[in-house]
C-alpha cells in the first residue's frame, strides 16, 4: 500500500507594516516566508491555511517561487524582475477570510498545486493583498500552513 506521506508547515510573516500607513489592493505583505518539505524536492499541495491575529486581511494571494527571489517591498506593488519570474511556481488565491472575532482564517482544500522545491527542500512565498486595510498589530500578524504530500 502507497501512503500518502503528508506534511503540513507553517511559516510566521516578518516585516508587517505596524502603524499609520494602510494597504491598499495589490500591496505586498510583509517580507519573504519560507516553508520546508524536508529533502524532498516534488510534492503536491493539497491545502493551505492563512490566520490573521489582527483581525484586518481580505482576500489574499500567495505567490510561490522554488528559490528565494526579489519580489519587492512591504507595503508596495510588486515589482519582480524577468529572470525571477522564471522560477515561479503555482499561486495559492485565498478567499476573502472568515471573520472569528478576533481573528481571521481562511483555507483552501483539495487544491493540487504541483511543487518542485530547491534541493534544500524550500519553498518562497509572498503575500499580496487583494482588497485595502489598516496596517497590522505586530509583524509576526500573518501565518501561512501549506499541507503537502510528497513524493518520496
């Protein structure tokens, strides 16, 4: 019998912005997050998971890469060169998130996204907001859990 060999990470956001300036649609959020599929380079994503402690984001999208590249800068467009773009993987559109209170989740299931990681086994990503808000309470606000299987 085969087993599906699933792994779920998570990764923190760094880089937040934490006062006075707001984001508007198309903004980046925060810096360049990282998650880890141990030494296997091929898996498929079944699912992915955004919570949001400050209780602000819409819609998301997280754009995946198999090296770490230029993107841009918290709370700016997108600006990534050429050569970069060429080691794009497939992007993750979170839906606008469940309100919880103090919190906001949102998750996508029975996505599978193909991935070909960099030999250590990572994958980059980073945020994009799809719709405006105010700035967030820390830079540790986002968390991002990708749930693979893997093909070892």
């Amino acid at each position: 019998m085969t087993s599906l060999n699933q792994i779920a990470v998570s990764a923190t956001s760094t880089g937040l912005t934490i006062a006075t300036t707001a984001y508007t649609d198309g903004d980046i959020l925060g810096a360049e997050m990282s998650w880890t599929m141990g030494t296997n380079t091929y898996g498929i994503i079944l699912g992915a998971t955004i919570v949001d402690a400050a209780d602000v984001i819409g819609a998301v999208d997280l754009y995946l890469f198999d090296r770490s590249v230029t993107f841009g800068t918290d709370n700016v467009a997108p600006s990534i060169s050429d050569a970069d773009a060429l080691f794009a993987l497939p992007k993750v559109p979170f839906p606008f998130p469940d309100d919880l209170g103090a919190n906001r989740q949102a998750s996508i299931d029975s996505i599978g996204l193909p991935v070909k990681a960099n030999a250590s086994g990572t994958i980059y990503g980073w945020l994009v907001t799809r719709s405006g808000h105010t700035f967030f309470g820390s830079t540790g606000d986002l968390q991002v859990g990708l749930h693979f299987t893997l093909d070892v």
